[in-house]
C-alpha cells in the first residue's frame, strides 16, 4: 500500500514537491539513498538489494525525480518477469520512459517528476495510459490516482479510501512548504512534516499513512522508509527516513 504525494505549483519558487512513502515486508533487504548504479552515476536513491532497482531515483543536475508504486491488473509471466524498479532509473537519467517491453513487468503506477511538468504513467498488466498532473494537490496508491481503480468490499481499498480521506484534507489545508536548501528539515517542510510522520496515528490504524502490520508466519509488512523532494529550476532538496514516525530520523540526501 505504498503512496505518492505531489503537489504543483508553477508560481511558487519550488514548483514540485514529491513525498514517496514505501511499504514493504520489512524484512527485504534495501540500502539508503546514494549513487549506487555505475551505468546511471548521476542518479540518488535507494537500491533494493533483492532486484537491484529503486523505488524513488533523483538526477540533481537534471533536475529531475521519478518514482514507482506497484499497480492492479495483470501480472507478468513468471518466466521473463522483469523488477519495476529500473522504471525510477529509466526516467530520472531520460525525462521519459520510452518502449521497456511493459509485457515483462507487473503493473505499475509511475510518476516522472521535472520542475515544469509532471507525468504519471499507469500500467494494468494490458494497457498503459499516460496523463499530466497539473497544478493542485495529487494523491496515489496501489488503486491509482486518488484511488480511482479501488474495489468495493476489499480491505485493502477500504484502508488506503481511509487514508486518502483522513491525509488528503489535512495536506491540502496545510500552508505549502517552499523547501530552502540550507533550511533544518522542520523549517523547509513546515505544516507537512508532522503529516509525513504519520499525523499521530497508531501504525496499525486503518487511515495510517505509514502502515505496519504483522501478516503472521514472522512476516510484517508496513512502511520502511519515507522520502521528501523539492525541485527548483535549479536544483533538488531531498530528505529521507528510514525510521518512519521518528520525527528525529531525518537525513539530507541532496
């Protein structure tokens, strides 16, 4: 139940500002944001240490951003299956994502993020649509844009319904943070920063925006790691967590 938050504003000095908030069993093996791929050395992120991709990659010089959120549809053939996480990698080094064959990857929602445009790329397992998002407030989860494809009955839709009804109000009222680059992470982020801490909701709550939950057989899966962008005509600011909730556990990647 990952969830992508941006937010555009082409009058404001930081036009696009990008919140990537990861959900996975706890127990996949990551490393923190760095330039970790030698055919891509200009990009940030975070490497999985399973597949080797990422799920948030940043270009500072571009300056340019891209992420990834798994999808519905129709998954891939076992045999051929390819990682979504070189999808981050493809578009922060190119702006685009270009002709991967799509048939060798799960579906997938995908945001290319620039300071004068925003895409998001949506793949069902069939078919792949492509839109921008414009000014305004934009909220994504494993359903989609503002949860545009939940199903009526599944527990998992009901719980990101209740996490875009309980966050997406609270963000949208909050004043919009303008990121300076040499600010201390509570003064660039502002109002938001509580919210992106997880509002004060137990992690085990139906609206948590940084879930955990104990699945049994040793398995947990929730939220492993938190991150924050801010593009410039001129650069990136880009805060991490990987302690989700601490308040105290943030770090400057860029």
């Amino acid at each position: 139940m990952c969830t992508a938050i941006i937010s555009v504003d082409p009058a404001s000095p930081v036009p696009v500002l990008l919140v990537g908030v990861r959900d996975e069993f706890v127990a996949r093996e990551w490393e923190p944001p760095g330039r970790h791929w030698p055919d891509h050395p200009g990009l940030v992120g975070g490497r999985d240490l399973r597949a080797g991709g990422t799920w948030f990659a940043v270009d500072p010089d571009a300056p340019r951003a891209a992420l990834v959120l798994n999808g519905r549809g129709r998954m891939a053939p076992e045999e051929g299956r390819v990682s979504r996480g070189g999808l981050p990698l493809r578009v922060a080094a190119d702006g685009k994502l270009g002709r991967p064959d799509l048939t060798a990857l799960d579906p997938f929602h995908l945001v290319g993020a620039e300071p004068g445009r925003v895409r998001l790329w949506s793949w069902d397992g069939t078919a792949l649509t492509e839109r921008d998002l414009g000014p305004g407030l934009h909220m994504i989860v494993n359903s989609g844009l503002e949860g545009e494809g939940q199903l009526e009955g599944e527990t998992e839709d009901a719980y990101m319904s209740a996490r875009l009804a309980h966050f997406r109000p609270r963000l949208a009222a909050a004043p919009r943070p303008e990121p300076g680059r040499d600010e201390p992470v509570e003064r660039a982020w502002g109002p938001w920063l509580a919210l992106v801490n997880g509002d004060g909701l137990p992690r085990a709550d139906h609206r948590a925006l940084l879930p955990l939950l104990d699945l049994g057989d040793g398995r947990v899966w929730g939220t492993t790691s938190v991150t924050l962008v801010a593009l410039t005509g001129t650069g990136v600011r880009y805060d991490f967590s990987a302690a989700p909730g601490d308040a105290d556990a943030w770090t400057r990647a860029l």
